[in-house]
C-alpha cells in the first residue's frame, strides 16, 4: 500500500499538470486566433496596396492637368491685362 504522502504528492502533480495543459491550450487557441486575424489582416492590407496602386498614377495625373490649367488661367490673365 502506498503511504498518503505519495499519494498527495501524486495527485498534486498530477492536478499541476493538468492545470498546466489547460493554460497551455488557452495560449495555443489565442495564437490561433490572433494568427487568423493577422491573416485577415495581411489579405485586407495586400487588396489596399493593389487598389491603391491603381490610384497613385491617376493622382498624379489629376495633379499634372490641374497644374496645367492652372498656368494656362495664369497666362490668360496675363494676357487680358497686357491688352
């Protein structure tokens, strides 16, 4: 027969691994999630750097022609006040 002593230091063990393992799954499941969000994540950021990528060259474009109208309005003025 084994003495009480062992037998609590058995069933301390094993309740110590058991609690052990249990926080171990809820850090496991954490980063589960956590890495699912973060791929979510990267999905949403890499769709925005294509759709932008888009956008940059039409942007300066715009900021070309606009540049443009803007000297020729200058140059109208000029014109009209010379006359």
């Amino acid at each position: 027969m084994t003495s009480p002593v062992r037998t609590g230091l058995a069933l301390l063990l094993s309740a110590s691994a058991l609690g052990l393992a249990a926080h171990v799954a809820a850090l496991q499941s954490q980063n589960f999630r956590e890495a699912a969000e973060l791929d979510e994540l990267s999905v949403a950021a890499e769709w925005n750097a294509r759709r932008t990528s888009g956008i940059k060259p039409e942007l300066r474009r715009f900021e070309f022609d606009l540049a443009t109208e803007q000297t020729r309005a200058r140059g109208m003025r000029t014109l009209r006040v010379r006359r």
